[in-house]
C-alpha cells in the first residue's frame, strides 16, 4: 500500500492499483504475536494511521483485540471487523493471540461500483457499501458470524484469494462475484448487531433496546425510552454513550432508517408512506436525514 498526505500527524495509505484492474488484496496471517505485523506492505505499522479503502479483517481462530479510533475492539473467532475509511488504526504489540488465524481483505469502493468515488458520501448512497460505514459507530464494526456460517465465509475469502492469486481467465468476474457474497453477508447481519450489543453488554441495554424495537415506527423520544426503563433520561444516556459509542436518539434514528432501506428496496411504497411507516411524522424530515446519512435522497438511493 502506498501513502498519502494525512490529516494532522496521522498518514493515510492509498490503495496502489493494479495494471489489470484486480483491485482486491487478500492476506491470510497464521501465528501472529503482535498487531503490528497486520498491515499490509508499504503501510506505516509502527504509527497510528488511516487509509482511504475498506478493510475486513475475519477471525478464523484465536482472539485479541484491535486499537481503532482511540477504542479497543476485542476479537474472537467468528468475528469480522469492519474498518472504513478515516479509521485511525494503532498498531501495538501483545493484542493478538500467537494462535491466531486472520483473512484481511481490501479493496476501494469502484470494485464494487465502477461508478462510486473514493468519497465516504458516495460509498454512502451505495445499497451494499452504505451499512458498513457511517452509521455513527465511528470508524469501526465488529460482526459475529453465526458458527453454521463460519466455514461458508471462509470459504469465499479462500476461493477470492485463489482467484487473485491464479488470475485466470474470468478471474474479474469472479472476484467482483466473491466480493459480492461478503458484502451481502454483512448486510445481512447489520440486522442484528443491536441484538449483539444487547447480548453482550449489561440488562438495561437490552431494555433499551427492546423499547426501541417495539416502538421505533411510532413517535418516541429519550424520555420516552426512559420512561419505560424506570430510569432518568440522563442515567440512560449516560450508559448507552458510554457503552456503545452513540446516543439513544442515534439508536433509534439508525433503526428507522435500516427498516426505510428495507422498505425501499422490498417494496413500492412512496417515500412519504416509508417515512410513516418507520416513525418519521414529517417526510420531508425523513428526506434529510437519509440524505445526510446515506449522501443522496431515498428516491434515488433506492435507483442505485
């Protein structure tokens, strides 16, 4: 990977392009001790940095933990981390188990879309590219595999490292195709990240969260939520910030705009009957902040 000037004293790396167009790089690490052998060559290891592409990174066996905008990110098998662009990545020694069996995939945004720029506000307005980034998590998220997907995962990262390692003839269709797969896996299990926070995590976010499921398409607010909890408005925002990184009003606005992405891709509702559908009273409120989140209306984001 190459560098780029960066914001302040951290470095961005560069994607470097392939003359044939394969812009997809997979690296398999078995046996790492120390996260600062992650990265891939040419990238500044021993610093703190960004880059301008995506990064998955699958947990196949071992546990550790990853240093991702200042925060810890614990890992364990089964578990795919999601870096996007921006991310501030700290490499250091000792938070990878020497055991540990890691696939890291990365590749610009245009593989997936020829037509999508290097721009966070394009990746945005992009049906398998928006969920992953952008939705108030910071520069990061962390994924767990269902254990009867686990070896199905594994699987297409192999057969992508194949293709870019043979590549035969087809080779780019087949990558594009392999990319695909993962990206809808990820799409597909955005659907349940709240579920694991909730598990994860202590009794009152579970609370909140099943408020937030059972009421989001209709009219509900901080207090709201707290109300039902039994708690103080501000106790409840102070333990959700503080262990999720986001607002209740962030949760519940995340959550109505993932049920508006389903609803505009599975069904022909108007935009103004998606809007009630998932609790925003005022479309045009609702235009501007899928506009905001996803950097194109929800007209043209369901074209895409």
């Amino acid at each position: 990977m190459g560098r780029s000037s960066g914001t302040g004293d951290v470095p961005v790396v560069d994607y470097p392009r392939s003359p044939d167009g394969l812009d997809v790089t997979v690296q398999h690490r078995r046996g790492v001790s120390d996260v600062r052998d992650l990265p891939p060559a040419g990238a500044p290891v021993g610093t703190p940095h960004a880059h301008d592409f995506l990064l998955l990174l699958l947990v196949e066996a071992g546990a550790g933990a990853l240093r991702v905008d200042g925060r810890d990110v614990p890992l364990a098998a089964g578990d795919v981390a999601v870096l996007a662009p921006g991310a501030v990545v700290a490499p250091h020694a000792g938070h990878l188990a020497t055991q540990s069996d890691l696939w890291m995939v990365y590749f610009p945004a245009d593989v997936v879309d020829p037509g999508t720029t290097g721009s966070l506000v394009s990746w945005r307005s992009h049906p398998l590219l928006a969920p992953l980034v952008g939705h108030g998590r910071g520069g990061w998220q962390r994924f767990t595999l269902p254990d009867d997907e686990r070896d199905r995962w594994v699987g297409h990262v192999r057969a992508l490292d194949t293709e870019l390692r043979e590549r035969r003839e087809g080779a780019a269709a087949a990558v594009r195709a392999y990319l695909t797969l993962l990206l809808v896996g990820l799409t597909r299990l955005e659907a349940v990240v709240t579920d694991e926070l909730r598990d994860r995590d202590e009794p009152l976010l579970a609370a909140v969260f099943d408020v937030v499921e059972q009421r989001f398409r209709a009219p509900l607010s901080l207090r709201d939520v707290a109300d039902a909890v039994g708690l103080t408005p501000g106790h409840v925002t102070t333990v959700v910030r503080r262990r999720t990184g986001r607002t209740v009003q962030q949760w519940i606005t995340e959550r109505r705009l993932r049920e508006a992405r389903r609803l505009l891709a599975d069904t022909d509702l108007t935009v103004t009957a998606v809007a009630a559908r998932v609790g925003f009273r005022d479309a045009g409120y609702f235009v501007r902040r899928f506009r905001a989140e996803h950097g194109v209306p929800p007209g043209r984001w369901r074209g895409a």
